[in-house]
DNA sequence: TTGATACTTAAGTGAATGATTAACCAACAG
DNA sequence: CTGTTGGTTAATCATTCACTTAAGTATCAA
C-alpha cells in the first residue's frame, strides 16, 4: 500500500487519475518510459487496491478506489495523533509545574 | 517519504515511537534483526524527516515529527476527496436524468 | 584500568525493483 | 482480408534494498 505510492511514477499516475479515468496509453503519455514499464506501475496500484480497471473493446480504462486511499490516510493519522496527544500530556506536565527550572 | 514508511519495519518503529520516545535498542528488541539493520532503517526514518534523534550520552533517543506525517496525509487527503468530488458530480448528472443514464 | 554497554561504520550478498526490447494478441478501420 | 491501434507477455538487465558479519568508537561502571 504505502510501497505502491513510493514510486514517483505511480505517484503521478494517481495524481492523473484523481482528475478523471484514464486508458492505460493516457497514463504513459506524459510518463518518459514504455508502455510495458507503465503496466507494471499499473499492475503494482492494482494488486494494492489503489486503482480498478476494466478493458471495453481493446482500450483498459482505470479508475481509483478512494476506500484503500482512505486506509492508508487513517493509519498515518492514528499515529500522528497519538503523538499529538503524548505532546498535550507533556504541556499539562509542565504547566502544573511552574517551580521547574525549564519555564522560561 | 512514502519510500519511508513503504518498509512494515519502518511501521512498526514509527507505531512504537508514536507511543513515545525511544532508545535505538528498544526500537530494535521486537524487531528480529541486528542492529546495524535497525541503524539504517532510522536513517531513512530520518531522512524522510519523520523521526527526530538527538544522542545524551551513548544512548541515542528517537521520536516523530508530527508534521512530516501530516504531510503525507494531506497528499493523500488531497487525492481521495477531488475523486470523491468527481463520484459527487456523476451522481448530479444520474439523479438529473432519470430516464436513461446513457444518453449519447 | 578493565570491561561491558550502546551504538556506529564498513563491506559484502541475495532478492526485489524499475526499466528495457522483442514479440504477440485482439479489436477496429478501410 | 490487411494493416494499425491499444494493450499484453516474456525475457533480460542494472540498480537499489534489506539485510548480514566484523570491526571500531565512545561512554559508563567497577
């Protein structure tokens, strides 16, 4: 999941894409690299969940899946706040201790 | 910084340290590997700019910055709502053509 | 001083990644 | 049917990653 957005490329891909679907030839088109490169940065969002896409005719249009955009948002969120909380403890420690050396 | 947290190690060493601080041995006791692997992973840590270290003594002491983490989480956030924008928007355009969602 | 503790650095290795080219398949278009 | 477009598969290759071991550097404790 957060291996599949390490990658620049894919990255960008995802970016593309949460401006509208895209066929897997409009992805590479600003891409500098070969079609078979961008399906395997495809293949990478797929298989984490990031992005579906379904093929009509011989064109594949994908499309993201803001559900397993959203997990990844919780996890960093539940640890971001965890320690936002530790730092609040750590202020009221302080506050209710105006005699210690460090309240300047 | 997605690169960052791509690692379940790395994880798990960020979820450690958003329960507070921690001594680099103490990030590595549950981590079934040496501790030169352990080094490494806190220098990407650090890097990325998502742990903070200072060293009293020969301990060296980690803890997260809050902010690197909110700024993934904003990337994220970003991406997920402008699709969910998108989904609203075809929503609109269905309820606005109850006949036949398919006029071409 | 001697020894243990807590890292740190350096060097090396096997596996995973990110890319390439070449060839192949399946719709259309004419 | 024939050629072109859009995508797919397969084989390959260089690089980067995630470790490892071995040796080195500071503290701290006795």
């Amino acid at each position: 999941m957060f291996q599949a957005l390490a990658d620049p490329a894919r990255r960008g891909m995802v970016e593309r894409l949460s401006r509208g679907p895209a066929s897997v030839s409009e992805l590479a088109q600003p891409l500098a690299m070969s079609l078979p490169a961008v399906m395997q940065h495809l293949a990478v969002l797929e298989a984490s969940g990031i992005v579906r896409s379904q093929k009509v005719g011989r064109v594949r249009t994908c499309q993201i899946d803001p559900d397993a955009l959203s997990l990844a948002e919780t996890w960093i969120n539940e640890r971001r706040t965890l320690w936002a909380k530790r730092l609040d403890r750590l202020g009221d420690v302080l506050a209710a201790n105006p005699d210690n050396g460090d309240s300047k």
